[in-house]
C-alpha cells in the first residue's frame, strides 16, 4: 500500500500478537529511541519547532498482561515535567459511559489505567466525531461498542499545542475507527457571505430561476419555508 510517506519503522507481530508500522514525511524529523512488540516510543519535531515525546501504542487484549504493559509504559519518562503525548489503541474501557452491550464494565482493567495517568500525569485529549472507536460489527442485542482508542498527553504537550484535538473518524475496512490528532485544532471554514450581483440580470435565466422557485403551481403549491427558497434560489443563481 502506498502511503506516499518518506520514511517507516516497523516492528513485527510476536505470533498473532502485537505488530506496529509507522510513517512520516521529511518535514517530521522523528527519532525512534525505544520499541517492542506493543509500542514505539519516539522524539519528535515538526518544521523546527520544540521537540516531544510521542509515543505509538498497541496495548494487550489480555488481561494477565494490561498491568505490566501501563507499568512498562510509565517507566518510559521519568521527567515529570516532559512533553509527552501517547495515541493508539489502549484495549482498556476507562469508564462505564465508554461501553455499550456485552460483559459488564471492567474495574480492574480500569484502575491500572487510571493509575499509569495518575503516575505519569497524563490526561485525554478531547475527541470529536463518535462515542465509541471499537465494534463487533454485529447487530441489536449482539452488539457491542467500546471506546479503546484515545489520545493521551502530559501538561507541557498541550501547553505546546493548546488547540490539539483528536477526531474519531469513520471506520473503512477494520473494526476500529481511525483516529487523527490535529495539533493546531480544527480549522475554521471561511464563511462566504452570498450577494445579489446585479449583472446577473442581464442573463435572461435569472428571472426564470427565480420566478420559478418563488411562484406557486399546482404542484408546487407548498415548496418549503421562506428560508428554505431562499436557499435554493441562491445556489441556483450561483450554478
């Protein structure tokens, strides 16, 4: 598959277990500093700017191995004070609200989760765009929704990117959903404010467009709200 990305890391499955890539373009300089089967702990730095610590993660589907894993993880930085931010697939269902159908809420896997962010001083990074990121791709009762995808990050990282926002986008070809982190924040659609161009009444269609949208027939006796005509008559005029 072509990624049209410059550089790549890979770290392969154990058996069936684990297994992690990673991409990135020349205008990310990224070292890697530590890997192993569940994540790839790395600096980074974009177009110059201040380095931080990301870190890529898979974490164990097992229950026997999750309390090692976030102990592991949280001996990565010792420096309370680093730029650290994690994303990835956690496998852990932090709060009750984040699980729908199935086996009832898991405390234990909860409280080791908890207690990694407690110990490194990490919070989530807001998300947008769904509740859960994980599905059985069932239907009715067998259903079963989970939130095990999230990003996480120290004070200082988000003192670097105040505006960082993760987006919780529409699953293709996989039962969980991708997630994408915006550093600088969603960006804000320029709203383009509509004009009657008085030119446009030379045009001979002009005043059958809007004849047309504003007279009423015998089959267009109802055609919607003022604000509803008046919408369609400005994007036919615009066409």
């Amino acid at each position: 598959m072509k990624m049209k990305m410059d550089n790549a890391f890979y770290v392969d499955p154990v058996g069936i277990a684990g297994g992690l890539a990673l991409w990135w373009s020349n205008d990310v300089k990224l070292s890697v500093l530590i890997h192993d089967k569940n994540f790839i702990d790395t600096v980074i730095s974009v177009n110059g700017e201040d380095e931080w610590f990301g870190t890529f993660i898979y974490a164990p589907p097992y229950d026997e191995e999750k309390q090692e894993f976030w102990e592991r993880l949280g001996m990565l930085r010792n420096d309370v004070n680093a730029k650290w931010c994690i994303m990835g697939d956690t496998n852990i269902v932090a709060s009750p609200n984040e699980k729908y159908g199935g086996a009832p809420f898991d405390h234990n896997n909860a409280k080791w989760f908890h207690e990694f962010l407690e110990r490194s001083y990490l919070m989530e990074i807001q998300s947008k765009g769904g509740t859960y990121t994980w599905s059985n791709q069932r239907c009715e009762e067998d259903e079963i929704c989970e939130k095990l995808d999230r990003v996480l990050s120290s004070l200082e990282w988000s003192f670097l990117f105040p505006k960082a926002i993760a987006i919780i986008e529409i699953p293709v070809a996989s039962d969980h959903a991708p997630i994408v982190l915006l550093t600088n924040g969603l960006k804000k659609k320029a709203r383009t404010e509509f004009k009657f161009k008085s030119r446009w009444t030379l045009e001979e269609e002009c005043s059958k467009i809007i004849q047309e949208e504003w007279t009423p027939t015998e089959q267009r006796n109802h055609r919607g709200t003022f604000r509803v005509k008046l919408r369609r008559t400005k994007v036919k005029l615009w066409k």
